[in-house]
C-alpha cells in the first residue's frame, strides 16, 4: 500500500481543521465582498460604483452564464467517464470568479488562460463544443484565438503569465486600447514564471492584470503550504496593487475586476488580484480529492455557493422567479444534449497527418515512431480477416 492510500493521521485531520478554520472569506484579511453568503447586498465606497450598471437583467445574465457553464461542466466530466474525452478539469465552484471577470473585459482586451477557464471562454463568446476538442484529442488547440481575444488553453503551468506580460508590452509599444489578462491558479503562483512575469510587468508598468484564482488547492497541496501570507501580499513586493476578493461572490470580483482593468488601460501598471475561490471538485478527472482533504471541509464551503447567494439575491429583491430557474435549466439541458452530439461527432484527425505535424521537418525517431504504429494497427486487421474466414 502507497502512503498515499494511508487514512490520515490524528496530527494531519487536526491540522486540516485548523485550516479549515482560517479558510472561510469572511475571515480573510482584507476581503472585498458586496454580496455575501445568504444573498445580501453590501455597499463598498471604492468599488460599489463598480457595479451600479448591474440592474436586474444584468444579474440574471451573470447568474445564466454561471448555470449554463455549470451545466456544461457536469456534461463534460460525463463525456469523460464514458470514454469520450481523455482528461477533463472540472470548474464546479469557481463559476463566480470566471464569469464575474470574463463579463468586465472589453472585446480588444487579451486573455491568456489555463485549462479551466470555461467560464471565462464562455463569457467571451467562444463556441463551447470547441473546448472539447482537445481533450477529445481531435487537435491541439481548439478555436482561433484571435477571434474573441482568447487564448488557446496553457498546460504548461504558469507559462501563459509570461506570454500575458509579453503581449502586455507589444500592446504599450502599439499604443492600444487593450489590457493583457493572465488566468492562473494557487498552485502556479509557486512558479519561477510567475515571479519573472511580475518583475518585467512592475519594471515596464505593463497593461496587464494577473488574476489567480486561488481554489485552496494545488492538486492536493493546500495554499497554506505554499504562502505564509495571502497571495495578493505578493503584489506589493514588486510594487503594484494586489486585492483580495471573495471569489465566490460575482458582483464583487465583476467589480475588482473592472476597477483592475480601468487602473491597467490607464497606464498606471498591472494588478494581482486574488479571487478567494474553492474547488468544489477534483483538479482534473484523473484525480481523487478524497485521498487528501476533508468532507467537512467541502460541506464549509458548498454553503458559500456562487450559485446560490445570487439565486436568494435575485429571490428575494424581485429579480427572478420559478419561471426563470425553471427555463433555464431546460435551457441548459438542450446545451448539454447539443453538446454531447457535436462530441460523438467530432472524427479523430489522419494519425499519419498528427505523426508528421510533430516537427517542422522529417525526424527518423517519428518516422520510427509511425512505423511501428501502422504495424500494430494492421495487426487488429489481420485478426478481422481471420475471423471472418472462419
């Protein structure tokens, strides 16, 4: 048996609680919050002005996307599970902290994700099905980031912080309108990339926001592990502002968010900001959360739902009613089923077309590689032969 199948000791489930116990958005130090756990709406004098455009058809757009990529999610992790797609990082959690950004970003603005941003390629218009191409293995990419301003999705983690800065500075020497967005999470924040991507962004006073999106865990490290401080602490040290949002809460991080993006457009230089965020779900399908982190733990934090706080705002202040939950979960029905069809249709690419595309030029290790492949795939035809001989 591996240590990593051992029940937790008496010491660890004592120091998970205490965790536990400094892990809640009310208790973070300096938290911005406007509506808080039970759906009440609070005023913040710097940045409710922030928000004074979000009528009720506005909330009920945010809480829409929120559902709907939820939605998309639960249908992707099934596709999955049933074979159809080879990896899958789930979001469930983080829908307010994606879609409360990605709504405050402007068409010209540039947005350079992980692999977990649906809500964000959402918010930016993209064709969902398409975020499934890669993890159906059928490309390398997906989309055409230059149609929405949206990046291909980074698994190499951190580097997109990087190419965020870079198109930062090419956007200073273009004289454009635009800000550079890198998504990433608590567990990136730990790389060399993040720390060398802050230090050309303070140097340059470049037009970008770093928004990460800390969901507590680095797979199965917790943030504790890896900070003393709270990461947007980080921000002073190489001179530009870091805020802390509760990133369960979709007014606020919509209003962090466009605050940060008006300071980085206006030539005052970057923003960190920390969205105060949980993952409700495993860090990719690949992944059993329950070998390193507590039930109680993940119950603390469902009562925080993103979802739910804006469903009792919208309830209580008249927003919405039955009539709305109601269509709309039909709605999100209809997209998964669409969904799930333009998946099973999607055909696998020319495996000769995906060896040859690996290099520039030919290789004799890939020419081997596809040799040895294209022998072992006229095996299984030998064996049909076979049997129908028979």
């Amino acid at each position: 048996m591996g240590a990593e199948h051992l029940p937790a000791s008496e010491f660890e489930i004592e120091e998970l609680e205490q965790a536990l116990a400094v892990s809640d958005p009310a208790d973070a130090p300096d938290l911005v919050q406007l509506l808080d756990a039970n759906g009440v709406l609070r005023s913040d004098p710097q940045f409710s002005p922030y928000v004074e455009h979000l009528d009720a058809e506005a909330l009920r757009d945010l809480y829409r996307d929120m559902f709907l990529i939820r939605r998309f999610d639960q249908e992707a992790t099934a596709l999955q599970r049933q074979g159809q797609l080879a990896l899958w990082p789930p979001l469930l959690g983080q829908e307010a902290a994606q879609i409360g950004s990605g709504h405050a970003l402007q068409p010209q603005d540039y947005v350079f994700p992980t692999y977990r941003e649906h809500g964000v390629a959402l918010a930016r218009g993209l064709e969902l099905s398409s975020l499934l191409r890669m993890f159906r293995g059928v490309t390398n990419g997906g989309w055409d980031p230059r149609e929405k301003n949206f990046h291909i999705y980074t698994l190499v983690l951190a580097a997109q912080s990087l190419h965020a800065v870079g198109y930062a500075m090419g956007i200073q020497r273009d004289q454009e309108d635009a800000v550079s967005v890198a998504y990433f999470g608590d567990g990136a924040s730990s790389e060399g990339d993040v720390h060398e991507s802050m230090v050309f962004a303070a140097s340059n006073q470049s037009p970008v926001v770093f928004f990460c999106q800390n969901n507590h865990w680095a797979i199965s490290v917790p943030t504790e592990v890896q900070s003393r401080i709270p990461l947007s602490n980080r921000a002073s040290g190489y001179g530009f502002p870091g805020i802390r949002v509760d990133g369960n809460d979709v007014v606020a991080v919509h209003a962090v968010m466009r605050w940060a993006l008006e300071h980085a457009r206006s030539g005052k230089g970057p923003v960190l900001i920390e969205a105060f965020t949980y993952r409700m779900s495993a860090h990719t399908t690949a992944d059993d959360p329950t070998k390193y982190r507590l039930s109680s733990e993940e119950a603390a934090w469902k009562e925080k739902d993103p979802l739910s706080r804006l469903e009792q705002h919208l309830r209580s202040s008249g927003g919405a009613g039955d009539e709305f939950f109601e269509a709309l979960a039909a709605d999100g029905d209809a997209m998964a089923a669409a969904v799930r069809a333009d998946v099973l249709a999607m055909e696998a690419p020319d495996i000769e077309a995906s060896f040859n595309s690996v290099y520039a030029d030919p290789h004799p290790l890939v020419a081997e590689e596809l040799a040895w492949h294209q022998k072992y795939e006229a095996g299984f035809a030998d064996t049909e032969q076979a049997g129908e001989d028979i």
